[in-house]
C-alpha cells in the first residue's frame, strides 16, 4: 500500500499544533508503530522584528518591536502501511482527524493518484 497524506492547517495556532505532535508521538510509542506514522510541520510567514536604532536616547539598548505576523503551520502526516495492514491503516485513517488535539484544524487527506500527491511527497521529504 503507498503512502496517505493527512495534512492538518492549524493556522496561527502553534500551541494546538504542539498538542498534536505529542499525541501523535505518544501514538507512535504506544502502538510501537514506528515509521508507519510519520509527521513533521510546515511553518510560514514567521514573524520578524524590527529595530529603527539599536539605543535609545539614554544610551540603552532598545526593546526590539515584533511587527510581523505569526507562523502559519501545517502538520503533515504520512500513513505508511503494508497491504496486509489494510485494517490498520483505515483505523487510523479514521482516527486522526477525529482525535480532540486535531478537531480545531482543517484536515485533507490526499492518496496515491491524487493531483496533490506528488507535490506533497516531494514537501514532506524537504522537511525536517
């Protein structure tokens, strides 16, 4: 059986993205499901900050300003099961999304075949 893609987009919400790589870690140790299931994290848009001077009029060091926006994340979980592990896989196929930590995030699995499944291979592989 060939790779499934879950991708989750939590937004701007790191802390609920955090709560699912726990659950999924906690997941992987527990079932011994080793490289099965895989996730690793997309960010963008990461905040920059900003600084006109680096003293001020007193001679101190300057506060540094964050005028950028918060990282946008994407949890991407790959389902990597043999075919003789077919039951297992729609389990948890059907599992994750339902799960509490991943219920606040938009979620698209993507198949072997599909338009998208290229391109996701390809950004899951360039992860860390």
């Amino acid at each position: 059986m060939a790779h499934t893609f879950i991708v989750f987009d939590f937004g701007t919400n790191e802390e609920a993205s955090q709560q699912a790589r726990h659950r999924v870690e906690g997941w992987k140790q527990g079932y011994r499901l080793g490289n099965k299931l895989l996730i690793k994290f997309e960010r963008e848009g990461g905040a920059s900050k900003a600084d006109a001077d680096d003293t001020n009029d007193s001679g101190k060091p300057k506060k540094k300003i964050d005028t950028g926006k918060p990282e946008k994340v994407r949890v991407l979980i790959r389902l990597d099961f043999s075919d003789h592990e077919k039951l297992s896989f729609n389990r948890w196929l059907e599992r994750i999304p339902k799960e509490e930590a991943f219920k606040l995030a938009k979620s698209k699995t993507v198949k072997q075949g599909e338009t998208e499944f290229e391109e996701l291979e390809k950004l899951f592989d360039s992860l860390d």
